[in-house]
C-alpha cells in the first residue's frame, strides 16, 4: 500500500549537493548565467607568486647540505674559546649576497 502526499521529501543523490532536499529547494549544480566561468573551464591559471615558489625551490637544490661534524666542530671551537671570526670574510659575503639580491631584483 502506497500513501502519496504533494509534500514528501525527495533523496537527492546528485555528487553536487547531495543530502535531503525538498524539490522546491533543489539548485542546478552550475549556474545558468555564469557564461564566463564556462568559457573559463577549460583554462588553467596559475598564480605568479608559483614561479616564485619555483626559483626559490631550484636554489635550495643548489644549496650545499648541513655539514652536522662541521656544526659540532664549530660548537666545539666555541666552547673552548678559541673560535676566530675573520671579519673581512664576513663582509664580503655579506656585500656578495646583497650584490646578488640587486641584480635579482633588478631583472
């Protein structure tokens, strides 16, 4: 025996909404007026900020590795006293990196 009424809940089983819905509340999956979203489904944009990503990925390949017995060798000269810092050499590589930046930013 069937009982019919004009005001029974339908299973929407489309993967767009899903769930219960009266029919009255039902939507399209895709809206009807978005004509630049479909002459834009096909179109892949990808956000500047990625080749950034990308450069900065490639130079950490080139980046040599942490030498752990240089780091342990290094805490060790410390502790004892007997770490020298060579200033020239500090700000030489200090004004190379700065001299590196300019020109990557300047390209």
């Amino acid at each position: 025996m069937k009982i019919l009424s004009s005001n029974t809940t339908r299973i929407d089983t489309s993967p767009a909404t899903g769930g219960v819905a009266r029919p009255e509340e039902r939507r399209p999956a895709v809206s009807p007026t978005s004509s630049a979203a479909a002459r834009d489904a096909g179109t892949v944009r990808i956000d500047p900020r990625a080749s950034l990503l990308a450069a900065a990925e490639s130079s950490m390949a080139d980046a040599p590795e942490i030498d752990m017995a240089r780091i342990a060798e290094i805490k060790q000269a410390i502790a004892e006293g007997r770490f020298e810092i060579d200033s020239r050499r500090v700000a030489e590589r200090l004004a190379g990196s700065v001299r590196d930046l300019i020109l990557t930013r300047s390209n």
